[in-house]
C-alpha cells in the first residue's frame, strides 16, 4: 500500500509528464517557423527564480520575441472567458494566463527589451477554445490564447517589419545569453 506522500508524487510526476508531453507536441508543431527565419528556444529558465519558459520564438524581424506557454487541460472542457477571466468548464484557469504575462515581463526586464517587445502567449492541447481564440487581459498585458490549430496561422499574421537575420540572431543571441537551459 502507497503512503500518502507516495500517491502525491507519483501524481506529480504524471503530471509533468503529461505537461512534457504537450511540450514536446508544441516544439514539433512550431519546427516549420525556423523555416520562415524564426529563431525557436525551448525550456529555458528565467533567471533567478525556479520558472522554466516553455518556448521563447524570436521573429524573422529581430524586433519581436514571443514568451509562449504551453498547457494541456481537458479535451471534453471549453475553454472561455467567463467575466474576463479565461476558464477551462467551470475551472478558473486565469492565473495560468496571468502567469505568463509575468513571464514575459520578466523576460523584457532580463533582456532589457520594453515589454511591449516581448509577447505572452498560451498554447492549450486538449480544450477546444471558443471562437478559436480568446483574448485575456491581466494586469500585466493582453495574452492570446490559442488552440494547437491556431498558433502557426497566428504567428504567419502577426504584425512584423521586414525580414532582419542580422536582427534576429541578435535578438537570439540575447535569448541564448540570458535565458539559460532549464535544469530541474
């Protein structure tokens, strides 16, 4: 018979399992932007705290960098925005979105970038979004929220300059300095 402790730990470990898992799917499926000139980091940490960023996607413009966070939550659960706050059914997710937008601040501050150069996203496996995709505003700026269908669409239409590889390897080059390997 499993301890108390034993059963906590164990469903800790399947969670981030089934976490990596999403993960993983999202590198795969952001793998065809490199393509387009975008530079893809993935599982770095954020210095001096224990948050591991998902992925941070520098633009082929070298102006804009993309904090994206990556959740699995449940397959037959909408997610929407009930009284702005982003829920998955009737599970209040909004301090997941809430923590990405910190991320991405945090992230402008390391980098030495104004915060409106580096953008929050969620990525969600699983939930079907309603609408296709929300727009959650926190006290730290708007996130997209984003199916797994929606992201390369989103990213191909986002707002850029002209394509800058001098730029953009800088820019990454920052990323690669600052924003380290996450190391459990």
């Amino acid at each position: 018979m499993r301890t108390p402790h034993a059963r906590r730990a164990a469903s800790t470990a399947a969670r981030w399992a089934h976490g990596a898992e999403g993960e993983a799917h999202t590198a795969r499926l952001l793998t065809p932007l490199q393509t387009a000139g975008w530079h893809l980091r993935h599982d770095l940490a954020l210095p001096k705290s224990r948050v591991n960023l998902d992925h941070a996607l520098v633009s082929p413009c070298g102006t804009a960098l993309v904090v994206l966070d990556t959740k699995r939550w449940h397959r037959g659960k909408p997610t929407h925005l009930i009284g702005g706050r982003v829920h998955c059914g009737t599970d209040d997710r909004h301090g997941q979105v809430e923590a990405v937008a910190r991320y991405a601040q945090r992230v402008a501050t390391t980098l030495g970038l104004p915060v409106g150069q580096v953008a929050p996203l969620l990525v969600i496996h699983g939930s079907p979004i309603t609408g296709g995709r929300l727009e959650a505003h926190t006290p730290h700026g708007l996130v997209h929220v984003l199916g797994t269908d929606g992201l390369l669409p989103t990213l191909h239409a986002a707002p850029q300059g002209r394509p800058n590889a001098r730029a953009a390897g800088r820019l990454a080059a920052r990323v690669d300095q600052h924003l380290r390997p996450y190391q459990q």
